[in-house]
C-alpha cells in the first residue's frame, strides 16, 4: 500500500487521534525539544507510533517543502464513503454540502475543508478537471479536516448538481449580482452551497444548474471575499439557523 505525507502539528495530531494505526511512520525534528514537541511526542508515544529521529532536510524532503513544524508522518489514506450517494443514504439530518467549482490553489482549499469540518458540513465537492486533489499542502492547511471531511471529485459536476437537486437538495450558488442575499435565504432545507473561484466565479453551466443565486452583502471598499472566507460565512449562516431550529434541521 502506498504512503503518503502528512505534516505539521495539528493534522498529524488529528490522524493520532482518528487513526493512529494508519501512521506507518513519524519522523521528527530530533533537535526540537520545546514543550509543544514533547506534549506531542507524548501522545506519539501512547498511540505505539514507530517514532524516528530526523533532520531538517530529511523532513523536508519527505513533505517536499520547509513547513513541516519538525513533524512528518508517512501515513496509509483513511476509507471514505464508497460514494457520494452513499454518504447522503446514511445521514440523520438535512444535508448541508459545500461545493467548489475551480478551486484549484491547495491552501483555498485546505482552508475550505477546515471550515466545512468546523460548520458540521457533511461532504465537499469539486470536479476532477477543475479543482486541486488532497495533498500534503491541503492536509497541512486543513488542519486534520483532510483526515475527517468527506471530500468528492466527481467527473460532471453539472450531473452531480442535478443528482442532488433529484433528492430534494436545494442548489444555491454565490454570486454578486443576485437578487437576494445569503441571510434571506432558509438553510434548514437540505442544501448545497455552490462557490466558484475567487476572481472567475462559477462556470456559466454550474451557475445554470443553480436552483438560486445569493450574494453576501459586502459593506465595504472590498468587491469579494477569499473563497475558503465566502464558505465559512455561508456555511455558518446555515448551521446558525439549524441550530436555533433544530427540529426543522
């Protein structure tokens, strides 16, 4: 089975505690000796996780960049749900989805998956041809959500788009032009948040495929929000009206 990288303290100490089984390695920075360091070698430690001594360049060398904070874990990828049909067959409550139409930097992205994971959303989408797969830069700026939210490429994203709008899932998308805003809208309904790249936008066909578009009121000299930013205001509108309805949720 092939490995894969996984680096800095808060998502390796997410796949600690969700799967330490999965970590075949941990290397770390053996000349790091502060008290975060060894809080965390602690918890290494406890887990049974093979520890190895390792320099700056090797640690660099096996996440590919300087960022690592002294940690590298050589790690097997977690199951997933079979599919995305699967995962909405199996949830108890309305879904909340965040799709990403052309996010193709990994630091939006990994910021985007840390969000959805704090908002209770239940999936991310992207399509294959048009957005940026997990990797150890996503998994670093997640946070450890790599390790936790459900993430989907699929290979038409405008069928996905009506596959869910089939089960009853309200389509809404992002956009500055349109008639109403994020905080007229009922996010206790089943829903999936559509946001495009920041500057690009939705795809003209993903935009058609919109039940409705809904902008975010933008109060100052500033035109648009960050995409990973846009989620987490719309993500947390709809978990904020779920949590003081809950029964509708």
């Amino acid at each position: 089975m092939s490995l894969k990288p996984l680096f800095g303290f808060h998502a390796v100490t997410v796949r600690l505690k969700v799967a330490p089984q999965s970590i075949r390695e941990l290397h770390i920075d053996a000349t790091r000796r502060d008290q975060r360091m060894k809080q965390f070698l602690i918890r290494a430690e406890e887990a049974g996780v093979n520890i190895i001594a390792s320099d700056d360049d090797r640690l660099s060398k096996l996440c590919g960049n300087h960022r690592h904070q002294g940690i590298v874990a050589r790690v097997e990828s977690l199951p997933q749900a079979h599919s995305l049909d699967d995962l909405l067959d199996g949830l108890s409550e309305a879904p909340l989805l965040l799709v990403l139409d052309g996010v193709t930097d990994p630091h939006n992205l990994g910021a985007c998956l840390r969000v959805a994971d704090g908002a209770g959303a239940h999936a991310v989408i992207a399509p294959k041809d048009h957005a940026v797969g997990i990797n150890a830069t996503v998994a670093k700026v997640a946070s450890g959500a790599a390790e936790t939210m459900p993430y989907f490429m699929v290979t038409n994203l405008a069928r996905t788009l009506g596959e869910l709008k089939e089960r009853d899932i309200w389509v809404r998308g992002t956009s500055d032009d349109a008639p109403r805003t994020l905080f007229e809208a009922d996010f206790k309904v089943p829903t999936a948040l559509v946001l495009g790249a920041e500057g690009a936008g939705m795809r003209q066909l993903t935009r058609k495929h919109c039940d409705e578009l809904l902008s975010i009121p933008m109060m100052g000299a500033v035109e648009s929000l960050n995409v990973s930013v846009a989620s987490g205001v719309c993500l947390y509108e709809a978990r904020r009206q779920r949590l003081a309805a809950p029964s509708l949720a």
